[in-house]
C-alpha cells in the first residue's frame, strides 16, 4: 500500500447523458458556462440524442469548453452511430473518426471503448480505468445486451448465476488481478442510483456483482436520470454472498453525501463531502456516482466533483 506522501489528489468532473446539451452562462442552470476546473472529465456516455455527425461535433464542442487536462469519453444507448451493429460502416466510421480527430486531440477528448485504460497526468498521478458503453436491453437502442447476459465477470470466477448466460470477453471482463482505480460505465448496478421513473431498478446485477468484486475508488455512470446523485458503498462481506444480488447484501450503503441542490446551483457543480473521499481505502469503500445531466423537464442537474488520492507513476 502507497504511503500518503506518493498520492496525488486528483480532482474529476463527472457527467454523463448530456444528449446533444450546448453549455450556456444561465444562471438558472446548475451546469453553465464557466464549468468548473478540473484534472479530468468522465463523460458516462449518451453524449448524443440519436447520433447523427453535427451532434458529435456538438458534444466535442461541449468537451472543449470544460477545462481538464483530459476528457474521456464513452459511448451510451442513445449515441448509435458509435455501435457498429447499428448503422452503416460509413455512418460508423465518421462517429469515430469526430471523435478521434485533430479537434478532439487537441482538446484533450479521449474515446474509450470497452476495457481497461491506463493513463498518467502531467503531474504524474496515474490511474487505471474501467470502461464500458453496455446496459441491460431496454427498447431498441445502441451497446445493449440482454439481462441474462453477464460479460462483466471472467467464467472461472464462477459468479454468473445459473439462470444466466456468462458472455465475457478479454475485453468486456475485468479480471481480478487488476487493480481498478475507477470504474465508467453509461449505466448503474442494481439497486444503486438506479430507480427509474416507473419506479423500477434499471441497473444491472451482474454489473452490481462485478463492482463488488472489484471495489473501485469511484463507480461513475448515468443513463437512469431520475437516479442523480451519490452515495458511498461500504464493502462488509465477501463476493459469495452478492451472488443473489439482494439489496443490502455486501454491500452498506451510506447515506447520500453532497453538497445541498441550490448550493450546487451557485457553485456550478455538485461535491461530495471531503470526509467521505478521505475515506475511502482501496478495497473498503466505493464513491457511487449518478452524474445524469439532463434532469426533470429541462433543467440541468449540477456536474459532480469528485477528489480522489491517486499513486505517482
């Protein structure tokens, strides 16, 4: 285990389904122009309505104007031009290529796709990420798998329930000798931050199961909006006993820590309280992050700024 002297406090600008949003200076909003500084944006996928290439150019140009280092971004069920399964390859390869090219570079916008990234700051703190578009089908949308699909848990672990199917990849797993700062993902696990408008749980179990096993510093996403907010995870009992993915097992949910809604609005961003980071050891605690932008009936939620104490390469 690092010493404190070798961690570096790093501080991350976490949001997500941001659908086609141009950034504005009004004061009404809690997300506006300026946004605040940060080392690092997570962009938990949805950057899009429904694709199309101006859209992207919109959504890069929502990126270049937050101030970090570097943006990365991933893909949700909404951005469809990014799944190759769902458009042409033409169609597909102009997405890309909006989000790989010289404007996004230059802007420090990295595209994830699914797997495990590495990346080191100016600074020298560094971290290893996490990422994946995927979310339980739900309508027909982009990077969606059916919920009896687990391909987030290597098969040998032997953590995906007999009733479903385990589909994992070399990409799609995170393995367990990895260690795992932050997880991405465009959707919640079960039961966190997930209920939807219809009062149901949209999250994932087997992602739920996953983020168990791995206990990350931060588990980022959105695409549940109703689900805004955040919420420390205590880690008290072994992975067996998640399997069922009951509520409450494994896992002891604090209660929600941040900064009040009309504070976040003069801020311009929403924070968690700084004894909850401090807090959290590797291994013994998770920051869960529901970092929805779009809110009820046009109002923006407020962006979430999360520090975390990340080791020196």
């Amino acid at each position: 285990s690092s010493t404190m002297a070798s961690l570096k406090n790093i501080k991350f600008l976490v949001i997500s389904d941001t659908h086609d949003l141009t950034l504005s200076s009004d004061t009404t909003q809690a997300f506006r122009t300026p946004a605040p500084k940060a080392d690092v944006v997570l962009h938990c996928g949805d950057i899009t309505e429904n694709g199309s290439s101006e859209s992207y150019c919109r959504a890069i140009n929502l990126l270049s104007n937050l101030d970090a280092e570097l943006k990365l971004v991933i893909a949700g069920n909404h951005d469809i031009d990014l799944d190759p399964t769902c458009v042409s390859q033409a169609e597909h390869e102009a997405a890309i290529k909006a989000l790989t090219g010289s404007t996004a570079k230059d802007n420090g916008i990295i595209y994830l796709t699914e797997g495990i990234h590495t990346f080191t700051l100016s600074n020298s703190a560094t971290f290893t990420i996490y990422a994946s578009p995927y979310t339980p089908q739900y309508g027909e949308s982009a990077f969606q798998y059916p919920s009896c699909e687990d391909r987030y848990n290597p098969s040998h672990l032997k953590l995906t329930p007999e009733w479903a199917q385990n589909v994992a990849t070399a990409t799609s797993t995170i393995p367990d000798n990895v260690r795992i700062d932050i997880v991405m993902t465009h959707g919640p696990p079960k039961y966190i931050l997930d209920e939807t408008a219809s009062r149901n749980s949209g999250g994932c179990e087997h992602l739920r199961r996953t983020i168990c096993r791995v206990k990350p510093l931060l588990h980022a996403f959105g695409h549940v909006h109703q689900g805004y907010g955040a919420q420390r995870v205590i880690w008290r009992h072994p992975v067996s006993e998640v399997a069922d993915a009951k509520v409450g097992k494994g896992i002891v949910a604090a209660d929600d820590f941040f900064v009040g809604k009309n504070s976040a609005k003069k801020k311009r961003f929403a924070a968690v309280n700084p004894e909850i980071t401090t807090g959290l050891v590797e291994g013994e605690g998770t920051l869960m992050v529901n970092a929805a932008i779009r809110g009820e009936g046009g109002a923006l939620n407020a962006p979430w700024l999360v520090e975390l104490a990340l080791p020196i390469a």
